[in-house]
C-alpha cells in the first residue's frame, strides 16, 4: 500500500503577513484533499486516509509550531495560542477579516489567501467573484 505525499514543515517559519499567506496557499494548492475549511484540524490517519485536514487557520499554525491548539488544549496552554486567535496574527489580519476567512468555504478561503499573499490584504468582493460565488451581495462591505 502506498502513502500520499505529505506536507512537510519548513525549518524556518514564515514571516507573519503575506508569507504565511503564500505558504498556507503553497500546502492547500499541493495537498487539496487535505484542506477542509470545517473544521481547524481533523485526524483521519487511519491506512489509506490522505491523512490530517485543516483549515488555513489549522494550516498556519502547523506550518510555524508543528501543532494546532485547539480551545480545549489550553486550560493548560497559553490562550493566545488559540487558533483562531494566533492566526489572525500570523496572517496579520484585522478580527472581522479574520472571522470572513476562517468560516468561509475552501474555494472562498483559495481565492482570499491568493489575495492576502499577492497584495497583503485581502479584498472581499473579488475574492467572491473569483470564488464564483454570488453570496456577497447579501454582505455589508
């Protein structure tokens, strides 16, 4: 039986911002099968799975301390490395871009992290049209 190629942690962390942006883009465009924008990180290792999925927010913080720290994980851990918390900071977001990012669909998250790693910001009405997405109509601006 073979093994699907997995992602592989960089020795030295991207910089917070646009290459963590650029890097999280990196492993979900090689590793599709592995992104999974529901939840930050799911544990699928049994023989024949592609393994564990996660979220950008999961990937980012993989990538830059090898493990995803979930809101359980830290009444023994530090809370700001809450995930979703931490992320903001490794991406350099503001929480409301945040907040859109971490519960968007995968094609939304694809094309807002393109936008983040290119421009260091992300802009929400084109990353609805590139997702071919019509929702964003329905949001304020």
């Amino acid at each position: 039986m073979t093994t699907k190629a997995q992602p592989v942690r960089p020795a030295v962390p991207p910089a917070f911002g646009r290459e963590t942006a650029a890097a999280v883009l990196d492993v979900i465009t090689n590793f599709p099968d592995l992104h999974n924008q529901a939840s930050w990180e799911e544990d699928f290792g049994s023989p024949g799975h592609c393994g564990t999925t996660r979220c950008v927010a999961g990937w980012a913080q993989w990538l830059h301390l090898g493990k995803v720290y979930w809101t359980t994980d830290l009444w023994r851990e530090d809370p700001s490395l809450e995930v979703e918390i931490w992320a903001l900071q490794a991406f350099g977001l503001e929480f409301a871009d945040g907040v859109r990012l971490f519960h968007s669909s995968e094609r939304r998250a694809l094309a807002a992290l393109k936008q983040l790693a290119t421009f260091g910001a992300i802009d929400w009405p084109a990353v609805y049209v590139a997702a071919d997405d019509d929702e964003y109509e329905s949001e304020d601006f």
